[in-house]
C-alpha cells in the first residue's frame, strides 16, 4: 500500500521545521515503521553529497539519519543553491541542470511538479510513512499560483498538515492565526494542527495563549515545544553559530563569506568544551587565534575578491608562517595562485589567490559530487564528500594532507593546508589530530578527545530530540492521523 504521509509547514523560515520533521521521523522510527523524509524543493547553501553523488540539502539529509536510511536523492527532489543575490544553480534529483534568475525559476518550477511527485511515489512504495517538510512561510500569496511545496504539495498529496510558529521572535498568534486566516479555505482544511516552538521557561503559563489560538484558528494547539539546544547540523543562514563570538582556551576563526556554504563542516569543533568557534567578516574581529579556516562558499571568484576589499586577504598573507590557516574546498582555491573560470561557471575570468600554496585552480563545467573517505599520515580514518566545479593542479611537488588519497595539501611547517572534503571532521581522528598540534603549538599538554565521533553524537541528539518531541507533543493526536492502519502501541 501507498504511505502514509504528514507535513510540517511553518509561518516563516527558521521556526523549527526542519528539526521537528527529523523529531518526528525518528519517533515512529523507533516505533517500528518505515520511515523517509521528503521536501520537494528546498533552497539552501548547505548541501549533502548522496552514495550515488547526487546533491540534496542537509537537512534532508539529517532526516534520513533520523529514519536510520541512507539519504537519496528521491527525498529532495529540488534543491536551489543562490550563486547570487538573483540567481541560483538549479539542481534536480541531485544533478545541477542550470542557472536561473528567480525569475525564470518561477516561470519554470511547475513544469518540476510531475518528477517531484515521481520521487515520492517512489518513496510512498517503499515505506510506511513519509515526513514532509515544507520551507519559508506556508502562505506566500504573491507564490500561490505555482506553488511546488506548501499547500500546493499538500493538496497534490492529501496530507494532513501540522503548522509551526516561533514564539521566541514574538506575534506567535499573528503568525499562527494570521497564516490559516490567508489561506482559502479547502487548503485550511489540511492543517490539523498549530505547533507553537521554541518557548522559553514553565509552557502551563501558555495557557491561556492556546485557548486562545484554538478559539481563533479552530484548529487544536498539538505541542508547545520547549527552547532547546540541540548539537544538530542546521542549514538555515538565520543560524545563531554566525554570531558566536564565545571565548574558549582555543580560539578557531572561520572566514563568514557573503556566500559561505557547509558551515555545518565545523559542528564537531563547536561541541568541543574547551574551543570557541567565531564566525568574522571584518579584519579587525580576526584577533591572534589558533587556527583560521576558509570555509565552502557557492561563489568562489566573488568571495576571493570580497576578501581582499575587507583586507582580510592582506591580512592572511602578512601571518602565513604564524598562524595556521585551513581552507576547506572553495577557501582551498583560494589558498592558491590563481582561479580561472573561462566558461563564466560563476565570474568568469581569472582572479589571483593568495599565493600561499603552489596551486591553480580552473573552474568547469561538470561540478564533482561523490562521498570519499581515506587515511591521515598517522593512519587515522578521515571521510567526507566533494562538491565543486574547480579541477586544481600544482606547480610542484606537495605533501598530502589525506595521504593514502593524495587529497589536498599541508606544508612543511604545518601552517597551510587546504582540501575539498567537506565533512573531513566527522570522525574523530582528524579532529584529534587537529587539536593535538594546537595544544603543542601552545604547550598545553596534550588531551584525549571523547572517542564518539560527530555522526555518533549527532544520532544521540536525534534520540534526544525525539524525546523532547514525544513529552510536548499530543502523541495520541499525532497516532491518530498516522498509526489507524498500523498494529503498533
């Protein structure tokens, strides 16, 4: 038979869809069902490399884990990456097909209806309930003619609709009352329930805001979910972690591009106690830290050249040789003597890198996506995935930072390094590694890290936040939309 289906839709971005629908997807998991994601059109920077090499969002991503699957393209059927502030590479089922500006997007994105909903019959044949999540606001009415993953998804699907509203940035009923009222009425129909998310101190002194919710709305309020901080990669860029400025005994500085992408690279570093992780777009927040990292971006040639007009590019060159510096995919290109786009793939042209490895880089038309995995000089396993458009190429002999996949680059004195593997810190040796040549290069003594890696913990927070979400939620409202076919407790 065909799954059963329930869609988290929310009042605006950044209100929790994303982790409540990976809440959930690991709650009935763990019930015994069999579970997958799915989010038919997503726009993000932060992008997951599937085992096929094909390229979907992270939170989608961070779901299948939550479901215990391995995720497919088939459950992020669209994925929008912004190259820039009007235009976006367009990827479908996992391949960039082209670039559009929001315009021609708009013309174009009905004409994705028919293999949006191929993917989920695909998904629907193989499982017994899929978790739908939609993006922004579920009623942008200037977008409701063509709507592809709201109520237009929903309605296409017959799925019952649970809606989200962030009471933390305040007009919770503006944003729950006002967001049915917009609605036609067939399509407030679909939504079951209000989620109100992110409250902070004792949810019974909410009660009489329910009351008042169901009274305006005539829809039940199914949870009053708890603020929570949860160590979960987010791909949202309304991200808190873009304005850490804590102050730990090692102190990382990530470069915050206009266009950075795969921030969520950095999470097994962020959870360290004793490291602060400080995103900075201005030289003079830079400081004396143990270590700089060039983050991904989308847009490699535009990043490079904003870095040299905020004189962080000077910056970077006066202290090669003092401070350790890492670049991680487009940062790694930028490390090098030039990046050439003679197909225009972004800028077009040629623009000189940074000097500080003997690299060129040439942008091309096929971007490379695959998961790749090998060994670091010690022996420790490291695995990530690449996604990028550049092929790079040295002018002389260099040191492997990856040694048994001849990946990247470190230089004699371990001071610049650089690769395309995003990912490279999930497993616990890299990380080690890491941090036992900043406690020497400080003469801290050395300290054993906690052998869980990053998907070990990130698989015990999903459990944590499916507990949270089994003790706010109205369980029995949620069975009753999805378990009345299924001989489970």
């Amino acid at each position: 038979m065909n799954a059963k289906n329930l869609m988290i839709q929310g009042t605006m971005s950044g209100v929790g869809k994303s982790l409540i629908t990976a809440g959930i997807c690991r709650i009935y998991t763990r019930r015994g069902l069999s579970v997958a994601p799915f989010k038919s059109q997503n726009m993000a920077l932060n992008s997951f490399v599937t085992a096929d090499g094909g390229e979907i969002g992270t939170a989608t991503a961070l779901q299948a884990m939550a479901c215990l699957k391995e995720p497919a393209v088939e459950m992020n059927p669209v994925l929008l990456k912004p190259s820039t502030d009007t235009a976006s590479q367009v990827i479908v089922n996992g391949r960039a097909v082209e670039n559009l500006s929001a315009a021609e997007y708009f013309k174009k994105k009905k004409s994705l209806m028919p293999a949006i909903l191929s993917d989920y019959d695909r998904l629907s044949a193989e499982n017994d309930l899929i978790v739908i999540e939609g993006a922004g606001s579920c009623c942008e009415l200037n977008l409701r003619k063509d709507d592809i993953v709201n109520m237009g998804l929903a309605s296409a699907l017959n799925a019952p609709v649970l809606l989200v509203g962030d009471i933390d940035r305040g007009g919770i009923f503006a944003q729950l009352y006002g967001s049915v009222a917009l609605l036609p009425e067939n399509e407030q129909e679909l939504i079951k329930g209000l989620i109100v998310n992110k409250f902070r101190g004792d949810s019974a002194l909410f009660s009489a805001g329910v009351e008042i919710l169901e009274e305006k709305t005539h829809k039940p309020v199914v949870g009053v979910l708890p603020y929570t901080r949860l160590n979960l990669p987010e791909e949202d860029s309304l991200s808190e972690k873009l304005s850490n400025h804590t102050s730990q005994k090692i102190d990382i500085v990530v470069i915050r591009f206009p266009k950075i992408s795969n921030y969520t690279d950095f999470l097994p570093l962020e959870r360290l106690s004793e490291v602060s992780v400080r995103y900075v777009s201005d030289v003079s927040s830079i400081g004396s830290p143990d270590l700089i990292i060039l983050p991904g971006t989308k847009n490699t040639i535009a990043d490079l050249r904003w870095l040299k007009n905020t004189g962080i590019a000077e910056f970077l060159k006066a202290k090669k040789g003092q401070i350790p510096i890492l670049g991680i995919c487009g940062g790694y290109q930028m490390l090098g003597e030039n990046i050439s786009d003679p197909f225009g793939i972004e800028e077009g042209g040629t623009e000189e890198g940074l000097g500080l490895i003997p690299m060129t880089t040439v942008m091309e038309k096929i971007k490379t996506t695959c998961q790749v995995e090998g060994s670091l000089e010690n022996g420790g396993f490291v695995r990530g995935y690449e996604i990028h458009c550049g092929s790079s190429h040295f002018s002389k002999d260099v040191r492997p930072l990856i040694s048994s996949s001849s990946e990247g680059i470190i230089d004699e004195r371990n001071l610049v390094a650089g690769t395309y593997w995003h990912g490279f810190f999930d497993e616990t040796a890299p990380v080690q590694a890491l941090m036992d040549f900043i406690f020497e290069r400080k003469g801290m003594a050395p300290k054993q890290l906690s052998e869980m890696s990053q998907r070990e913990s990130t698989n015990a927070e999903l459990d944590r936040l499916a507990d949270i979400l089994e003790a706010n939620l109205d369980m029995n409202f949620l069975d009753s939309l999805i378990l009345q076919d299924y001989n489970l407790t």
